[in-house]
C-alpha cells in the first residue's frame, strides 16, 4: 500500500531534473540580442537559480537511491524465503531503495531477533467455549503454560480493524465443530517490541481510513490509489517486516498448522519454517502484499482466483475455497432466510443493521444515512440496529443522528449477553423494545461478534464493502474505505445477495425506495443466498479447517523458493 507514494516520489524527481533543464537551458541558450530586455535580465538569474536548485534535489535522490539500494543485499541476506524468485523479478535500484526506505521507517532501529522465543500461556476464551486464547506467559491470571496437543488448529491473526478477528473467529468456529483442539493466536497478545511494530503501523492506517472518508475529495483519491497499488515491492516490504516478528510465534510446534487471517502471520510462519501454513485470503482485489509465499492461499472468489493465477502464484498453493463465514451462519441459512421471506411478505418492519468497522471510519456517511431514514423510523417502516462498536466518537455520532431525527427514547446494549437475549428475541417471533436499539461496547470482543450475532435476525445489512460484503445475509454495500473493497461489493451483486457499491446516500434511498415498494427485493436476494449455499460458496473456513485437518495427516511437504 506504499508504491503509490514511491511513484509519486520519483515523479516529483523527474519533474525536478526536468524543470532544472529546461530553466538552463532558458539560462545558458537564450539569444544574447534579448540580454537588454528587461524580463530577461529578470528572469535568468531565477532560472539560473532554480536549474542549480532542481539539479542539486536530482542529485541527492539519485545518490540517495544508490546508497539505499545498495543495502538490499544485506537486508534480505539470512530471510528464510527468497521473495525475488517468487514473484519472477528482480527488484530495479529504485525499488531495492524503496525497500530499504520503508522498512527502515516500519521498524526503526529495531533489530530482527530470528532466534529469540517469547513463552506463551493460553486460557479459555471467555466468550467462546473451548476456545484456547494465546498470550504471552504471565500476562493473564488463571492462564495456563501453551502446550497444544498434536490436534491441534492454531489461527493465527491480528487485532487491525476488525476484519481478520471476524475471519480468524469464523475459521475458530469450524475448527472446533470438527471436534479440533482450536487455539486462537492474535499477535497483539503477546505483548513485546514486535508487537508494538504492528501497532505503530495499525495507527497509520486507521487514521488514513478516518481522513479519507472524513476529508474525501482527492484525499480519499490519494488513499484509494494507495490501498489499490500492492505491487512486488509491497510484498518485500511486508516479508521483510514480517522477519521481524519472529519472536511471536516461536514458541508454537512447527508441525501445528497454522491458519492465518493476516498475511504478517502467514508470513511469519513459513518464515520460521512451520510445515502447514494455510493463508485466508482476504477481499475480492489481487495484490501481493495479500499473498503468503510458500503458504496455500485460500481466495473467496473466482476473479481474485484467476488474477493471483495470472501474476504468478503457483497454482499447486492457490485455491478457490468460498467465503470467510462463521459456521452458525450457514448452517442456519434456510431457517434465517425463511423468516426474512416471511417478514417481507407480511410487509413488517424492515430490521437494518449498520455496523461501523475497526478503524472508526464513514461517521458522516452513516449519519446522513440514518437522518434519512428517520421518516421510515417514525412510520413504522424500518427498525434499526446500530452497532458503534467499542468506538466511542461513533457512539456520540449515533446518538447525534438519532437526536436530529427527534429519536430519544432508544434501547442500549452494552453486553454480549444482552446481544444474544436481542437476537433470539426477535427470533422467537417478538418485535424489539424499540425501534431504535443501540449497541455499544467497552470490550473489543462484542464489538466485533455482534454484527455476526445480529446478522441472522437483520433483514437488511448496511456495511461497506469489506469482509462483511462476502456474508450470507441481504446487504446494501454503501461508501467504501479504499478502492480496493469495489471489487468485494461488485462480488456480493454478482451473487445477488448484496448491491453494488452506494457512494452516496441518496443510492443507498432509491434501494430502500425499493424495498418500500414491494418484498420482490428482499424476496430474491434470500432465494441468492439459499441457492449460493447449496453451490458452496459460503463454505470458506469449513474447507480451510478442511484442508488443515488433511495436511496435518500427510507426509511433509518441501515448500517451493525456499533458501538454502
């Protein structure tokens, strides 16, 4: 995600040495006849000036590539994965430069310990039974010494937004339904200077996410192109970080398979040389940063497939496995789209669930959304279920819009027991308390399961086109965060379970105009849903788990690109 400002670099550098010709040559070659006018005599010195100026900026980066370049070899020298040969190239002077540069800024003056171990307890998780939770040693009372039987499942993922926590507890999910000792590993509990790596960098993209939907405008341009531009080089600077992160997962047996949610975790288990990495691929946009070298990468669709075929990745370590879902939502498909169809054929009140995402984003969005919808809320036509998530700023921001509508008397959940007493209420036939409930949270756990709790009992899910694009439930797809989610709303519309991208909020009106009209809407995107399930598509983490389980029994297997 970083190519993008580099090319910009080296635009800015090339329009320099450019700029510094042109001003001497208007110096140096301007016909002496025009020395008495007087703009010439003015003009030249500036000329003048600005050639040595430019020259002088070209120079430097010009050296300044030669030096940082020139530190490749040594950078790379020790990786366990030769990433050059992998990806069919060899880097360009700018490019090793590239390299050098950004991960000089993404780990400082920390250096890579490949040796170290940090000790890991685990405990049972307090919200998923039979869940093992990982940490380091001594940081959770009650917790006991890791030690996973040789079963075992170990997902691994990283607590950045809360995408790969979704993906990692939908994978926990099927695991522990196939009778596996499940373990759940987020880099982030292990607390220690690599961890503080990621967190640093976790930073960055929040507040580019916030910024871009916030500022929109060409600041939205910039981070769309920026999240659209994972090249070559955006893989060797998400490897090279990952060498750095050695110490998080050293203490788990190498014969563990290891499903990651996060490309840093599948890439630093092949890293340390774990024998069966399986790489949950996430979105609907091919980028190398997304792919896990030596790993199987596990991909959700068709297009993603065909393109990650087509930049290079062996096909022996790609598959096309179906969507990242949680087991309770499939298996509960027909009985959950029953009662939508239901719902909608009786024309009761449309139940719209509005999550917002780890980083915090699209509050103006989702605030004149809602103020749209008050008309619809106060007629008796729509019930809404709003989940702020553990972010404060979208919990003052709901409770603004729901103000401006002239709602006050709105019901709050603040416990994971108060989602699943909500959720199985409406499930048993009872209409909620009001029609407005609220969702917010202290702990990051709720914050994340509740969307897939509530998803079952919506009628509609309005998130943008992130994981949540790939789930079996009707969804309009509104604003994206980065360019590169399109592509996962363009995948939902294809299957017929979800719209194509809204970006503004009167698209997202015209489908509840629809809606209004009649149940045709809703009707066919639950018949889309139940017919994707029998074709499998829904069946992602039940094959990954799959997959795991097989690798696991079969003799080891040597990985492709390996160094010596």
């Amino acid at each position: 995600k970083v190519g993008t400002l580099w090319d910009c670099v080296n635009m800015s550098v090339a329009k320099a040495v450019i700029g510094g010709g042109l001003a001497a040559a208007v110096y140096f070659y301007a016909p002496s006849e025009l020395d008495a006018d007087a703009v010439v005599r003015t003009v030249k010195p500036f000329c003048y000036g600005m050639a040595l100026f430019c020259g002088g900026i070209a120079a430097i980066a010009a050296v300044g590539t030669l030096v940082l370049g020139s530190m490749y070899g040594s950078l790379i020298e020790g990786n366990t994965f030769k990433i050059d040969e992998y990806v069919h190239q060899q880097p360009s002077m700018a490019q090793r430069a590239q390299v050098v540069l950004l991960n000089r800024l993404n780990v400082g003056s920390h250096v890579a310990n490949k040796s170290a171990s940090i000790a890991l307890e685990d405990a049972e998780s307090p919200f998923v039974p039979s869940l093992r939770v990982t940490s380091k040693a001594g940081s959770r009372a009650g917790a006991t010494g890791f030690k996973a039987p040789a079963e075992a499942i170990v997902v691994g993922t990283i607590r950045m937004g809360f995408g790969h926590h979704r993906i990692a507890y939908a994978a926990t999910s099927w695991a522990l339904g196939a009778g596996r000792p499940t373990y759940f590993h987020d880099l982030l509990n292990v607390d220690s200077p690599e961890a503080q790596l990621i967190i640093d960098m976790d930073k960055l993209y929040s507040k580019g996410s916030r910024m871009a939907t916030e500022l929109g405008g060409p600041v939205e341009k910039l981070w769309g192109m920026i999240t659209k531009n994972g090249d070559e080089n955006s893989l060797r600077v998400f490897y090279q970080m990952a060498e750095h992160l050695r110490p998080l997962m050293q203490a788990i047996p190498r014969s563990t398979p290891i499903i990651a949610t996060h490309c840093f975790v599948g890439m630093l288990a092949v890293s340390l040389g774990f024998k069966h990495v399986i790489n949950l691929v996430i979105d609907n946009y091919a980028q190398w940063f997304i792919v896990v070298p030596g790993a199987y990468n596990l991909v959700q669709g068709p297009s993603n497939y065909h393109n990650l075929l087509r930049m290079g990745v062996p096909a022996d370590r790609l598959v096309l496995a179906g969507h990242w879902i949680p087991k309770d939502l499939v298996d509960n498909i027909e009985f959950d789209c029953e009662l939508r169809k239901q719902r909608a054929r009786a024309r009761q009140p449309r139940r719209i669930l509005i999550p917002v995402g780890g980083a915090g984003a699209q509050k103006t969005f989702v605030s004149q959304f809602i103020q749209a919808l008050g008309s619809h809320v106060a007629e008796g036509k729509v019930q809404l279920m709003l989940n702020a998530g553990d972010h404060e700023h979208m919990r003052v921001a709901f409770a603004e819009a729901l103000a401006a509508i002239g709602v006050s008397d709105y019901a709050v959940v603040d416990s994971m027991e108060g989602v699943h007493e909500y959720a199985e209420r409406l499930r048993s036939g009872v209409e909620p308390t009001h029609a407005v409930t609220l969702f917010a949270f202290k702990q990051y756990f709720p914050a994340v399961a509740t969307t897939d709790v509530l998803s079952r009992v919506a009628d509609v899910l309005a998130c943008k086109p992130s994981e949540l694009a790939f789930y079996p439930v009707p969804k309009l797809m509104i604003r994206r965060v980065g360019d590169h989610e399109a592509y996962s709303a363009l995948r939902a519309s294809e299957l017929g379970d979800g719209t194509l991208e809204l970006r503004e909020v009167e698209d997202a009106m015209a489908y509840i105009a629809q809606m209004d009209a009649g149940p045709d809407l809703l009707l066919t995107m639950n018949k889309c849903i139940v017919s994707n399930k029998k074709s499998g598509f829904y069946d992602g983490c039940k094959n990954a788990v799959a997959l795991a389980t097989e690798l696991a029994a079969s003799s080891e297997k040597s990985l492709p690109f390996l160094a010596n």
